[in-house]
C-alpha cells in the first residue's frame, strides 16, 4: 500500500534550568492521525532549548529495478510562535522535515568463504573484508542519513527591543522527500519535526506546534 501509519515513535530533548517544555514531546496518535511537535520555551538570562520528535516506518528493502524512493507526508498544523525582548536577545524556531536512514546488508564478501566468526580467501581471488568488525552475516548496518529540505513553521529572532508573534490553526502542512536508492538495501523513514528556542538577557522564545499527519505516501520506483 502506498499510504500508510508511521508506527515508531521517538523524541530528543535538550534544556537548560532556564527554558524547558510545556506540556509531553512524546509523538502520539489519533486513529491514523500521527502527531508530532511540542510546545517549549527559553527566558534570559541565557536560556536555550531543542526539541526532535518524529514518527518513522521501516520501508524495508529496495526491490530489484528501482532507483528512488518518494517519501511525502500532509496534514494540518496549529502554530504558536511568540519572541520578545527589552534589551537582550530572544529566538523561537520550528520546522517538519523527511529523514531518510539508509542500511545495507552485511554478506560475505566477493572471494570470501564464511567460517566460523572469520572470512577467509578463497584461493586464486582478491578479497575484501566485510565492513564492520561486529557485523552478523545476514544482518544490515547503518549506511548514510538524508533529509529533505526544512518546511519552516516558525522563524522568529528578535534583539534589542523587539516583538514578534504568529498564531495558525489548522495551516496546510506538507514535506517530501525524493532521493535515490540502491536495491536491496534496506530503508527506514521518518517524518520529523525540529524546534528551538534561546533567550539572552532580559527575553522569551516560545514554539508551540502541533502537526497532525495523515497517512504517510512513500515508494519504491
């Protein structure tokens, strides 16, 4: 099927003692509706907070005759950016982007016979190593990681004296994702959000998303 559920959930957080977040990062769901993003928040004198939630899918292996994979994902998002200062600095930033990890799968290695936990030369051929000197035979390892460009939410910097806010309900939301593959390997995608705030001084940063995602298009063609 081409639309389908994102169905692995994960979020990265990072905060000092003066910012933090308002309410749960971790991603959630409604019926077939994924949820990502949260709302955080820095005030001077200096602080500063990141924030990566996101919903993947393994889409398994490349078939044999492909050479790119699309990745697309919609929905509607609520917005809530605010940044202000008097006299410091304040910044409030989010976005929802495609990330793509590529694996490739460990086998035995042209001219190499598999024994035991070594490979060896077969005689009369060149050979080369596997990769990876922990790497199961069967198994796949982390090859590269892409991502699209950055679909920009909120983007407010603010220094001095200055007030800057937006508030959306419901805004069309979308980010894809297009590149090339390499049949057989493996590939896990994730539809990801990232959110940042920092305030110096006398001043406050808040991003405050909500992207609901419908089902997620993705293809091998």
């Amino acid at each position: 099927m081409p639309f389908v559920v994102p169905n692995i959930p994960t979020f990265s957080l990072f905060t000092d003692l003066a910012a933090a977040a308002y309410r749960n990062v971790t991603p959630v769901q409604f019926g077939s509706i994924s949820r990502i993003g949260s709302s955080i928040y820095a005030t001077g004198p200096g602080g500063t907070v990141t924030l990566f939630t996101a919903w993947g899918f393994m889409a398994g292996t490349a078939p044999p005759g492909t050479s790119s994979l699309a990745v697309a994902a919609s929905g509607l998002s609520m917005i809530r950016g605010n940044c202000f200062t008097t006299g410091g600095y304040a910044r409030a930033y989010a976005d929802t982007f495609v990330l793509v990890e590529e694996f490739e799968p460990v086998g035995i290695a042209p001219g190499l016979s598999h024994s035991g936990l070594t490979d060896t030369p077969v005689s009369g051929t060149t050979a080369e190593l596997d990769p990876g000197p922990t790497a199961v035979i069967g198994s796949i390892v982390f090859k590269r990681r892409v991502h699209s460009n950055s679909t920009i939410l909120i983007n407010h910097e603010t220094m001095v004296l200055g007030y800057q806010i937006v508030a959306l309900d419901n805004y069309p939301t979308l980010t894809a994702l297009v590149m090339p593959i390499t049949p057989g390997n493996a590939y896990r995608w994730w539809i990801a959000s990232y959110q940042y705030c920092q305030a110096g001084g006398p001043g406050t940063g808040i991003s405050n998303i909500s992207f609901d995602i419908d089902p997620v298009f993705f293809a091998f063609t």
